[in-house]
C-alpha cells in the first residue's frame, strides 16, 4: 500500500487518514489467527513516521479491543504482524527511466492526482522487492473487507503458467470510451466490450514476483521505446498511470494476466451510468449482490446519479432494481421508480431480511440479467466465485 504526505503537512488529511484507518482495521477484523501478515507500506522519508504513528495507532487499538471483546471466550489470539516502511525513490531506483518515461506520456501531466512517481512503480515490483516471491497490493484508503485476506492471497493458486499478475476488470466503461477511435478503425474488436477486454482496475492487484522475473515477455515492456510503444498502440492517451500500462498490456498479451475476480474488487463508482451508455452500464458494472461481496472498492463517485453530477433519472435496469445496494431490506425499485412518475400506485413493499438470506431475496429476475454478470473466463474448476465484472476512472 502506498501512503505518502505529498502536502508535506504535519500530518495526513483528517479524512484520508481515517478512510486508511478504517480500511485496515476491516482487513485485521476479518484475518485469521494463524496466518502472518506483512504489512508493507510504501511512503517516502518525510511520511515515514507519520505512517507508522498511523498505523501502529490502528494495529494497537485493534489489538486491544480484540483482548477485551474475545477475553471472556478464551480465545485471545492475533495474526504475527509485521510492519515495513518502503521508500519508493527506491523502488524506481531499480528502473528509473520507466518511471520517467511513463509518467512524461501519463496525459495528466501537472495534475497532483498522478504527477507523482509513486504512481507509476507498480511494474517494477519484482525487480525492487527481491527477496519476496508474492505480494498483494492495495489501494490505501478506499477499500473495505468483508473476507479474509488469506482468501485473495488463495488466488495465486489458480494462475496459469504464463500468468505474472492477477488483477479485476475496471467496472465502468472507462476503457470502451477512451477506444472509440480505436473502436471505430477496427470493427469487430473485443477491446473496450463488456468481459475480459473491458480494461483493468489496480484498486487489488496480487503479483507473482518469481514469474515476473522470469518473463522476458513482462521484462521486454520496461524498456523505454516498449513503454512509448504499448502506451501509444491503442490510440488513446494514458490519464491513469500505471493501470493503463497494465491494461495495453494485458491487451496485447491477455496470456501474462490472471483475471481476479470481480468480488475481489466491486468498484462502486456510477460515474458513466449516464446518457447514451445507461442501457449497457449493467453489462460493465454488476458483478454480484451485496452479500457476496468479498473486497468492496468505493470509487468515483455515488451512491446516486446526482452525486456524479448525472441526471437522476437516468438510471440502469439493474440499478433501478436495487442491486446495487446494501440496505438490508427488499425494495421494489422499479414500483417506486413508477410511482414517481404516477405510473402506478401502492405497489411500494418494503420487508426485513436477515442477512443469511438475502442472496434468495435479492436475486431477483437474474436470468432476465444475465447479461449484467460478468465471466471472468476462469476455468470450471473455479466454481462460480469466479464470475468477474470490473469499473473506475478517478477511482484507484
């Protein structure tokens, strides 16, 4: 996880310092006992001690209410933890002319989001961390666990033998409007189209650093001429650093990525459920009911169209319907949406649903909205928590 004081300020910002806080401590809730966890944060020297007054505040108040709330069971116990502060000037040491480079081709150049180095490292992991063979990156302060962690980690069991990466389709339709001009020279083109070619979201990223070191293939797109290469072959420009390399590339060579499933990363964001894109929004977005959620991404923009400065009428089937939503309770959408209209009357039910059975309650109408279920193209051996779906822009 990155976790940088770019402002230089005496400490983080109020409010991201408790979206961190709050995103780590869902991660410790929900961590078994018997599995270590390395925390690893990448900062730079003037963070460093604010990181770790940050996170070993988390880490000792976590421990101590895990003390007072299990005491009277007798089952006291925490994970071994281990904390490690990572500056990144190190990590683009290990290929500083890829960091140059792609950050001089990012289209966000003076914008304070992306015009930091640290945002464009991510592919140089294995070269810098070389005494680690795997490792799980994180989005910092957005993200809230409802699993183990230890399950995402399991994930590295089901890469393929070329795989380098794993990483969750971005759910939104990002990537098929910045290839309209690519769209429109190749008819027929997968790229940009709901399912495994609709663009990549960095938000949880698990790497095979063993495979990255191995792969000439990977290797070969570090090089300068590659990256100006791969960032320019699909005629859109970068605005998203390091998650649009690993898009092209993964477009390029579909072989070197491991899709993550979508319950590993569900993006929030309804930023593009807008406008001539509302009727195909589902097919980019849903990736399952609330309850089976297992890493939760609040990206972007929401819960509501007018919250992304969108008409609040424009509304998808399925978010109509209430997918989208964890409310605990059953809610005809779409009668309520008709009533406003005085297109019915009365048709308004409202009932409370104890959480184990709401994936019957809320699963409504699913073969009728297939198509807003996205497949991952897992292997069958991977059951059905292998559907993926993906979503972002602004949202990493």
């Amino acid at each position: 996880m990155i976790l940088v004081n770019t402002k230089k300020t005496e400490q983080f910002e109020e409010t991201f310092a408790r979206m961190t806080k709050n995103q780590l401590e869902s991660m410790l809730k929900h961590a078994n006992f018997d599995t270590p966890l390395h925390l690893i944060y990448v900062s730079d020297e003037f963070s460093a001690t604010q990181v770790g007054k940050l996170i070993g505040g988390v880490i000792s108040k976590w421990l101590t209410m895990t003390v007072l709330t299990n005491i009277w069971k007798h089952e006291i116990g925490v994970p071994p933890l281990y904390l490690t502060i990572v500056d990144y000037h190190w990590i683009k040491a290990a290929k500083p002319e890829f960091v140059n480079i792609h950050r001089y081709l990012n289209g966000t150049g003076g914008d304070q989001k992306y015009d930091e180095d640290f945002f464009y490292i991510a592919p140089l992991y294995h070269l810098a961390f070389t005494k680690l063979e795997k490792l799980i990156v994180l989005d910092v302060q957005d993200l809230e666990f409802h699993v183990d962690i230890s399950e995402l980690y399991d994930e590295f069991n089901y890469f393929e033998e070329d795989n380098v990466f794993g990483i969750g389709l971005d759910l939104s339709l990002h990537y098929r409007i910045m290839l309209q001009e690519y769209i429109i020279k190749n008819p027929g083109t997968f790229l940009g189209q709901p399912g495994r070619f609709q663009g990549f979201n960095c938000g949880v990223v698990i790497y095979n650093l063993v495979k990255m070191r191995a792969s000439e293939l990977y290797n070969k797109y570090l090089n300068e001429g590659e990256v100006m290469n791969l960032l320019n072959k699909y005629g859109f420009r970068a605005t998203l650093a390091e998650q649009d390399w690993m898009t092209n590339l993964g477009y390029s060579h579909p072989e070197l990525v491991y899709i993550l499933p979508c319950e590993f990363n569900a993006q929030t964001s309804i930023q593009y459920m807008k406008n001539e894109w509302i009727p195909v929004f589902d097919a980019y977005h849903f990736c399952d009911i609330w309850s089976n959620l297992k890493i939760v991404h609040f990206n972007g923009c929401g819960p509501m169209p007018e919250h992304c400065g969108n008409d609040p009428n424009g509304q998808s089937k399925l978010f109509k319907a209430g997918k989208y939503f964890n409310i605990g309770v059953g809610i005809d959408w779409l009668s309520i949406e008709m009533m406003r209209r005085g297109e019915a009357l009365n048709m308004f039910y409202a009932e409370i649903i104890p959480e184990d059975e709401q994936d019957g309650a809320q699963d409504g109408d699913q073969d009728g909205d297939q198509n807003g279920v996205q497949n991952g193209n897992h292997n069958g051996d991977h059951e059905n928590k292998h559907e993926s779906k993906a979503n972002d822009q602004e949202h990493r």
